[in-house]
C-alpha cells in the first residue's frame, strides 16, 4: 500500500462538534473549578452535567483508582483517606477532582463512565457508597480565593476553613476562627467533619499559601495560620470514619514558584508513596485524547492499515541504518510494538504526543491535558478545514503557517513573540529558506511535489525545541535547548511518502541553509539567535561579484594550465590566436551563457570568423566551449560562499564562534567545495564548431547530452567528446589519400603542393578533417612517403626545383625525391618540403640546352621565371624582380584557376595585394555543363556579394 492509497485521517474519524466547528478557546478545555462548584452558566455544559462529564471522560487507571479509594473512604473503608493528586504541569489534575464532585454529588452517573470505558472488572468497585447517601462535598479552589476572603453559600468567609465550613453547612462552627484568621485546632475541625460522608476537594493550594504568606495576622501570617490548619485538617481527616480529603499539589519547585520548602511541607502532608496519585501516566494520554477530540470509535481497518505503513517504512529505515546483526535483530523485534503503538495513537503520530507529554510538559505554560487538547483541537480543525490532513497528525504535520494554529503552539510553549523572525526567515516569510528547498525539490524530482520534506522536518525540529532537558553549552554559557537527535527525528517524520534517505539529504540542506536552525553534531534545534549561516549570510552579501568571477577565472586557469590549445574566457576574438596549426578551444565566459539565442549566435559566429578587423583564416582549427546556463549561478554561489567561508573563518575570534560553529563551518566548507567541484566539471557541456551551412558560415553544436564520457576533468571530457564520441570532429591521424583529395594533387591543383600549404588548407577550409595539430599532417606525409602516395623533397632539393621545374615540363628529378623510404618526421619542415606526385617524377633530369651570346663567348643564363612569377604579366619596361635602379610596375594581372580549396589558401595573398594597391578589380569567370540554378545563383553568390558592399560589374 502506498501512500495514496492510505486514507486522510478526515475521511476516517469525525471529530467533537466544538473541534469540527472551531470552537477551541481556552476555556472550551480548560476546567475553572471554582466556578463549576459554583454553578456558573459559563462553564461548558460537558463539564457542568455529571453524565455528559463522565460520557466525554476518559477514565485512566489512575483515575479509577482515586474514585474507587475516595467512595471507599466515603463508605467507611479502611484506606487512605487523605490524597495528594500530583500531576506535572496540568496533568489532568483539575479534571480528576471534577470527576471526583461529580461522583460524590451524583454517583448514578458514574454508570455512564462504567459502560462507556470501564471494564467489567472495575464496575464493582464502586458499589461501597449507595446512591442514595447524600455526600457533603467542599471544594477550596486557591486560584480564586483572594486574602480578603469571598461570599460563599451566601456566607461571607475570609479563610480557607471558613470556606470549607460554609460548603459543609457548620460555619458556626469556625466563625470566630474565620473572622479572626486564626487557624482552629484539631477538635473543632473535628466537628467540623463530624460522622456524615464528606470530601474536602483542595486545588491550587500552593497558589493560595503563597499569596497570604505577607498578610499578617498577629505575630504570625495568614499564610502560616493556613499551614497550620492543612497540617490539622489532614491528621483529622485520616482519624475520620468518612471523610476523604484530596488536594493538588504541583510536580516540581519550579512550578511552585521557586518556594521549595512549602512545597515540601504540602508534599509531605501524605507521608505513605501509595497516597500519592497521578492521574494520567504513560500512553493513557492517548485515549483521554481521542475521547475529547473525536466523536466516536475509530474504525480498527484504516487505522490499522496507516499503523502496518508507518511502522513498516520505519523499520526498513532503522534496518538500513543497522550497524551491526543486533542492530538488525532489534529493528524487526520493534515492529510489532510500533505498529501498535501507531494504532494506539491514531489519528495522532505517538511523536507528537511524547513530544507535548515529555517535552513540553517540562513548561511553566504548558498545562499537560487542557494544553494538548487545546493545541491539538486547533490543527485539527484547520487541516480538515483546509483540506491538507494526511494519513496521521504528526510533528511534521502541524500547519504552523496558519495565524491560529501559530498562536496556540507559540502560547503552549511560552514563546508567543520570541520566534517570529524564525517564521519568517526560515518557514514562511516572502523569502523563506525551507519554502526555496521544497520548491526546489519539486522542480528536480515531481514525486516529492507536495510531500514538502523541508517543511515537515523543519516543523517537527521546531516541535522538539521546546522543553525536555537543557544542557550547557561548551563554552559554559546560557543552557540551550535539547533539541533532537537525528534519528528521533527520522522516526517522527519518516512516512510511506517520505522515505529515510530522502530525509537525510534534506536534513543536510536545512542544516546549511536556515538561518536560526542549530546543529552542535547531535541535535537540532531552533533558536531565536541566528547560527553560523545568519553569520555566513552577512559576509556572502559582503562579496562583490567581480571578486567571484576572478576566483572562477584563476581557477580554471589553474585546471587549464599545460594545455596551451585551451583558451580562457577571451572576450574579443584577438584574443583568439589565428593561423595556429593546432585545434584551439575557446572557454567562454559566463556572462555568455546568460546572453539571448540571437546574441549568443551572433557573438559566437563573431568569434569564429573573425580576427580582430581581419577575417580568421584558420576557421576549422577553433571550437567554443559554452558554459552551461544552469551551471552558472550554483558555481558562482559556491564559490561566492568559500569566499564568505574564509573570511568568517579569519575573524572567528571577533566573532567568538564555538567548537559546534566551527564544525559546522567546515561541513558547509565541505558542502560548497562539493557543489563548485561539480558545477565547473558540468560547466562546459557542449563545443560549438563552424560548418559551412551552403554559401555561409554556421555552427554545429556538439554537446555531451549524457554520453558516458570516461575523462573526469573539464578540458579531457570536451577532448573526448570531438575525438572518440560517433561521429568524431576532431582527428589525430589522417590518411595519404586525404591530403591527395584535399589539395587535388595530380588534377587541377598539379602534381606538387607544399607541406605548409597542406596544413593551412586543413586549417582554412570548412568541411575538412580538422586535426589536433600540424603533427597529424607530418605523420601522414611520412606514411605517404612510406606507402609511395607521393614522395618528399625537402630543403635541399628546394632551389634545384625551383631552377629546373619549368623546362622539365613539371617533372622532378628522382635524385631529388625521397619515396617508398621511412621518412622521419622530425626532418619534415613544413615551410621547406614538397609533395610531389609519382607521376610528376622523372627518372633522370633533360639536360638545359647551351645558350651562346652574339660575341660568340659565354652569356649569362636565361633567367626562367619561378613559380612566384610564372603567367604575371605586369606594367612596366623591367620585368617583376628586377635589379637594383629598375623601374616598378604600376600594375599587375593574375590570371588564375582555382578549385575551392585553393581559393581559400590563396585568400591571404590576394588580400596582400588589396591592401597594398587600396583595392583591386576581380573578374570571376565559370563554367558548369548543365548551367547554374538562378535562384541558387542569386541567393549563394549575388546577394552575399552585396553584403559585402562588393560593387559587381565595374
């Protein structure tokens, strides 16, 4: 079963009319004693009618003990008959004593209780008194009696015994006493009882002796007379044949007052253990809970089912966090007991209520039952309203965004304006941490979208910040709260919908990203005091941008470092060198990732096309790393917070940071280290590349898009991403025949083409193999030279080419080209070798033909023109070259063929002369068999051209 399909507990119960309709002031679970002695209309009709009492009342064992000892007492039995009711912090104290008026003004209508929630064993216990004795009953409610004294009964009394007295119909008795504040002594309090069955209800008296310990009364104090009277109205009352006397006393000096030694005299007024009585122990809370909050039984089915999910999916937690086979064992013998304990419980999760019973009840302003009922009414009543109950009402649950629910929980706990700033900054607010988290998640993973795992174990800390035990902290200061260990906690979150790891992983970003949540290594807790991140937030603001892009830039030039291919954030494409025969990445900074498509494009092609004012000419030796947009802010975050770290870190003295702040500096040092470390490895994500798109340039965007790269730094993953991933951009080997089709060596680009040439056109030319470095071309000239692709002619046989090539009709001596020979590649020099095809190779060199002067003696040689010169016709008496003193052409002419390739590498030398004749007339001539597409023609050639501002025609 999962949990959509567990039921809402509002499906599944019905609740109390005044919880189902809100009506949950104070005073709707708050019993006023005194004024329900008195008769007062306003005390709710459930507390005021005897049955509708004990219909709503859950009796405890306790209880049922106190009623069956006092109505035994009333019957003339033999045991205690004076009892101490001690509870902590409203235990059920007030209650108990109601429960015992009712039963001795109206002893029919404990049939109600018999039958609603006793079992057939305790219905006889309460046959001792007979229905129809009349029981005197006087209740004393210190809260209310001031030290001047009331109207009771009509009678106008001024003590505690006058009170009394006036309720037992004897004031005659104690009337000088009353008027004159002395205490009576042992034989008129006597009277006072006489023989009839009585109970004396005592409450708040501790309240009482405190506010009359001033008032003076002779030599003595009304507070002392007081004492004196409860120290002989207790003897007399264990003499008695049928009185039972039952007061309350607080649970601990600090909730009465500080005054230790009163609280002692009180306490010790029952000397036996057995005379003391706690009405609520232990898990009984739970019933009397249910029975108050709900209207009716809970249905076994669904409730058991949320018990056997819950204790199951916590079980698999603490299994999966065993550290060893007892560990395990223990886990699963749990279960069980788990699983019951949640069906006890339901619709509450028993964390919640240990929390108010063992935590809260340790609060000055937390009454035990009337305070969690109270509390537990409120959100009760708001999650059925607003429709967000779950499977239980857990800590995690509570709904401390709402104003009422707020309130209460804030009033319980004695905190109502302490914690709004917590709210505020870290739960609630415009701005607040824990709603970021949760919204995050659910933008990440849709399956935790409503579950709000940040929330609920924000809410349950906050639930456990309250009361228990305190402790010191380690530099001996104020106590802090105990807070809660994380496993305690796990156990009070986890839920079919929120597992364990899911919750450790948010726990971790609670504890680095609220403001006033305090973790000191084992327990959280919230403060009203901000912890080391409110610090660390301080000094982030104080952290200029310009700072952080500098810290991202030294670093990657640090992880860049030794790889002089790799580019590092150039801005302008100058600072892209051009004409390097290597492939050059480009990082691009990170402000590029942010800039719109169009921009990014225009930007990008920029860089790619462009030198400067010049254009590149080694265009298919350069690729764009891009940063990835997603990347950019958390990596300027991370390392926005190191920074912060640091100078936290260096004013930890100024800032008397402690041991637990420290540590938990260094684990949020850790956790921004880990969040920079995998925002630069993602950083870089995809290389853009220029491509030939028809007659322009465009890019091809290669990105990693979860291919399973095996490099792990920045520079390695893009590198294998061009060369190994299918179909690879980028080569470090390429064959013989490659360089024969590039430079069409044996066809229209003749049969010799210089290394250096080669190189430059893979480098200029879109479309072709682009290589890591000029090795590659080295390499593969080698193996040509090796496999007789074509041959070599280094250096050496440079000049003898040049001086013989034209009249040898375009053939080289063999005596000049190595071929079929290992050829090293360190002795190739890229600007002194050729390629020359074995076709264009003579086997022996024609021997020039004599040239003889007119004078018959020798003449100088025929100057024959030199590849640099051959078919340019220039203007002018002295040919191109000429001595020393000749005239200068003022023109030139070239004409030429080319194939595309040669066009590209002839490109720098006609751009040469432009820029040295100002501009110059191109007339470009061609021919195709089956004509040219005249829209193609426009669109490729006419309308580029015109882009250009090229003039056509003239």
């Amino acid at each position: 079963m999962t949990i959509h399909q567990l039921r809402p507990w509002s499906q599944v119960v019905r609740l109390d009319n005044d919880v189902e309709s809100g009506n949950t002031a104070v005073a709707t679970y708050a019993i006023d004693l005194g004024a329900l002695v008195a008769g007062d209309p306003r005390i709710p009709a459930i507390y005021r009618r005897p049955r509708d009492f004990f219909a709503a009342t859950y009796l405890t064992g306790g209880m049922r003990r106190l009623l069956g000892d006092v109505l035994d007492g009333l019957a003339g039995g033999t045991g205690d008959r004076v009892l101490q009711l001690r509870s902590p912090f409203g235990g059920g104290k007030s209650h108990t004593l109601a429960a015992l008026f009712h039963a001795a003004r109206d002893l029919s209508a404990l049939d109600v209780a018999q039958v609603a929630n006793l079992p057939h064993s305790d219905v006889t216990q309460f046959g001792k008194l007979r229905h129809d004795e009349v029981v005197r009953v006087a209740v004393f409610d210190g809260e209310k009696f001031d030290v001047l004294g009331r109207e009771v009964d009509g009678q106008p009394v001024k003590t505690m015994w006058g009170a009394l007295a006036a309720q037992l119909g004897c004031y005659d008795i104690v009337a000088y006493h009353d008027a004159a504040r002395v205490a009576p002594g042992g034989d008129v309090i006597a009277r006072m009882l006489g023989d009839a069955p009585t109970l004396i209800l005592l409450d708040e008296v501790l309240k009482y002796l405190e506010r009359v310990l001033g008032e003076p009364v002779g030599d003595s104090t009304l507070g002392r007379q007081t004492q004196d009277f409860i120290q002989s109205l207790s003897t007399e009352v264990a003499r008695s044949a049928r009185t039972a006397l039952v007061y309350s006393l607080q649970a601990s000096t600090r909730e009465a007052y500080g005054n230790a030694a009163l609280l002692g005299l009180l306490d010790h007024l029952t000397s036996r253990v057995d005379a003391k009585r706690e009405p609520v122990v232990g898990d009984e809370v739970l019933p009397v809970l249910r029975r108050r909050l709900l209207s009716g039984p809970v249905p076994s089915e669904p409730s058991a089912a949320v018990a056997e999910e819950y204790a199951t999916q916590i079980t698999h937690m603490r299994r999966a966090n065993a550290s060893d086979e007892i560990a395990l064992r223990a886990a699963e013998d749990d279960r069980l007991a788990l699983r019951d304990r949640f069906a006890a419980a339901y619709p509450f999760h028993p964390a919640l209520i240990d929390i108010m019973r063992e935590r809260w009840a340790s609060l000055p302003d937390f009454q035990r039952t009337r305070g969690a009922l109270r509390f537990l009414a409120v959100c009760l009543h708001v999650l059925k309203r607003e429709n967000r109950a779950g499977p239980l009402l857990g800590p995690g649950d509570i709904p401390i965004d709402d104003a009422d629910v707020s309130q209460a929980f804030f009033t319980e706990v004695g905190q109502r304006e302490a914690f709004k700033a917590v709210l505020q900054r870290d739960f609630y607010g415009p701005n607040a941490r824990i709603a970021r988290i949760d919204e995050r998640l659910a933008r990440e993973q849709p399956h935790l979208s409503g579950v709000q795992p940040a929330r609920r174990l924000a809410t349950a800390i906050l639930a456990y910040s309250f009361g228990g035990l305190s402790r010191a902290d380690d530099q001996g200061g104020d106590p802090i709260a105990t807070g809660v260990a994380e496993q305690e906690l796990l156990d009070a979150v986890v839920a079919p919908d929120l597992d364990g790891l899911t919750a450790r992983a948010v726990l971790k970003e609670l504890r680095e990203q609220c403001l006033y949540l305090h973790f000191d290594g084992a327990h959280y807790v919230f403060k009203t005091t901000p912890n080391v991140t409110q610090i660390l937030e301080d000094q982030f603001n104080g952290v200029h941008p310009t700072e952080v892009e500098q810290e991202i830039l030294e670093e990657l030039n640090r992880r860049l470092s030794g790889r002089p291919n790799a580019i590092v954030w150039p801005r302008v494409s100058l600072a892209i060198p051009d004409r390097e025969p290597r492939f050059l990445l480009a990082y691009l900074p990170l402000d590029f990732a942010v800039q719109g498509d169009a921009a990014q494009q225009a930007h990008a092609l920029d860089l790619l096309t462009r030198h400067g004012d010049l254009p590149r000419r080694f265009r298919n030796g350069l690729g764009l790393a891009v940063p990835d947009r997603t990347q950019v802010e958390p990596l300027r975050r991370a390392v926005r917070y190191l920074k912060a770290i640091k100078l936290v870190r260096d004013r930890r003295a100024q800032l008397n940071l402690t041991s637990a702040q420290l540590e938990q500096l260094r684990e949020r040092e850790r956790t921004e280290e880990t969040a920079r470390e995998s925002s630069l490895r993602a950083l870089y994500q995809s290389v853009w590349l220029p491509v030939m798109a028809g007659s322009e340039v465009g890019i091809e965007k290669v990105t990693v898009s979860g291919r399973p790269l095996q490099a792990l730094t920045i520079h390695e993953r893009l590198h294998e991403l061009l060369t190994i991933v299918s179909p690879p951009r980028l080569f470090s080997s390429v064959t013989p025949d490659k360089i024969v089709q590039l430079m069409a060596l044996g066809g229209s680009g003749g049969p010799t083409a210089g290394v250096d040439q080669v190189i430059a056109t893979f480098y200029e030319v879109l479309g072709s193999p682009r290589l890591e470095n000029e090795a590659v071309v080295r390499r593969a000239v080698a193996r040509g030279v090796r496999e007789r692709a074509f041959g070599f002619v280094g250096r050496i046989g440079m000049d003898e080419i040049r001086r013989t090539r034209e009249q040898a009709g375009y053939l080289v001596e063999a005596r000049l080209v190595r071929i079929g020979v290992d050829l090293p590649e360190d002795e190739i020099d890229p600007a002194a070798a050729f390629i020359v095809m074995p076709a264009a190779i003579a086997s022996e060199a024609p021997a020039p033909p004599p040239t003889t002067g007119t004078g018959g003696g020798p003449q100088p040689p025929v100057v024959t023109p030199t590849p640099e010169t051959r078919g340019i016709a220039t203007g002018g008496t002295t040919p191109l070259g000429g001595g020393t003193g000749a005239s200068r052409p003022t023109s030139v002419r070239l004409p030429l063929r080319m194939t595309r390739g040669q066009l590209y590498a002839s490109f720098n030398a006609i751009g040469n002369l432009a820029q040295e004749a100002g501009s110059i007339r191109m007339t470009v001539e061609a021919e195709k068999a089956d004509g040219f597409d005249p829209a193609w023609l426009q669109n490729a050639v006419v309308e580029p051209l015109e882009e250009a501002d090229v003039v056509v025609g003239i």
